[in-house]
C-alpha cells in the first residue's frame, strides 16, 4: 500500500460525530506527487442484524425517518432497515447489537452470528459495519419495541415474509446497504428460501 505523508488534520465540527478535512500528499502511480484533501466523518463502528424465522420463512426490519436520505429525496425519507445501532461504551459488536435489538425491535436474542464486515461509505466515512444473523421465534418477543425515546428514535418494527424482502429491494422500497448484504447473504446462502 502506498502511504500518504505530510497529513494534516482539520476538525470542522464536532457536533454529533467528528467531521475531519485532511490533506495529505499522494503518490500516484506515475510517480507524481500531489496534494489532495478529503472529509472524514467519524461516527464510530457500528453493528446490525437480521432477524430470521427459519420456520416462519419471515425477516423482521424496522421503518425510520432519515435526514439525510430526506435531504436528497423526501420521497425515501422513511428507510426500511434491519436493526442497527452504533458501538458506544467499550461494547463489543455482539453486545450492542444483543442490546439494539431489544431495544428497537423488541426481540431478546442470547447470541447472534457475524457473517460480514463492510465500510458502507469509505470514501467519506471512517465507519465499519460488523453484520449479524439470528433465528428468532415469538417466544423471544419481551418488549414491543420502537427505540429509545431519550435517544428520538421512532421505530416502527416490520415483519415480512423473506420472499417479499427481496422483492422489496428489486421494486427500490429497500435501499439501505446494510440490509439489502444481510439480506442477500440470507439468500446466497439459502439460509431462508424464497
């Protein structure tokens, strides 16, 4: 890997997460030199899950309000998701997502299986997403779910049949990355069948 020198970091906010302007100098291929700057938001790491009944054949999702997807089309605004939160307090990947999906799904899982890891937005974004599967049955059910309401979150907790989850994703009503890899992994791997 080619190393930048000469970096320079600027904070330009540091409002919900840290906005970052660096410049750096970089060497390209045929050996020139140039300085570059770039944005870097740094939000922290972050984990998500979907939840699947294998006996069901169902995937549970969340709907949510987006600024930014608003921002560019008030018409996507509302993002149908899997439940995902941000990695805070020295947790692991595990325990936060343990953790969000009671929290905004209302489902008390004991474990969940990492398949992925992924930067969703490398050129502008410092986050990983660490993605996890989990069976899950009624019984699991303890909360109805919804988010934190000292955190604004208004979650709205879906359950569809998996065939109709992807399908949702070829008619543009799924257009999250997150849960379009979790659901396709689902999918690739026949852990659910259409």
């Amino acid at each position: 890997m080619k190393s930048p020198k000469n970096i320079k970091k600027t904070t330009l906010s540091k409002e919900w997460a840290t906005l970052n302007r660096i410049d750096y100098d970089y060497r390209f291929k045929n050996g020139e030199w140039k300085r570059l700057s770039r944005e870097s938001y740094n939000r922290g790491n972050g984990a998500a899950i979907l939840l699947y009944n294998s006996k069901k054949g169902t995937v549970i999702l969340t709907r949510q309000f987006r600024m930014p997807i608003y921002e560019v089309n008030d018409q996507e605004g509302m993002s149908i998701e899997v439940c995902a939160g941000a990695i805070d307090n020295n947790d692991s990947a595990l325990e936060t997502i343990i953790r969000e999906t009671e929290e905004e799904v209302g489902y008390r899982i004991k474990d969940a299986k990492q398949v992925l890891k992924a930067y969703t937005s490398p050129g502008a974004l410092t986050e990983k997403m660490f993605l996890f599967i989990a069976d899950y049955d009624e019984s699991m059910k303890v909360a109805k779910g919804g988010g934190v309401e000292s955190e604004d979150e208004e979650i709205e907790v879906l359950e569809f049949q998996f065939s109709k989850a992807i399908e949702m994703i070829a008619t543009g009503d799924i257009i999250d990355a997150k849960t379009i890899m979790l659901l396709q992994y689902v999918q690739i791997n026949k852990i659910l069948m259409i």
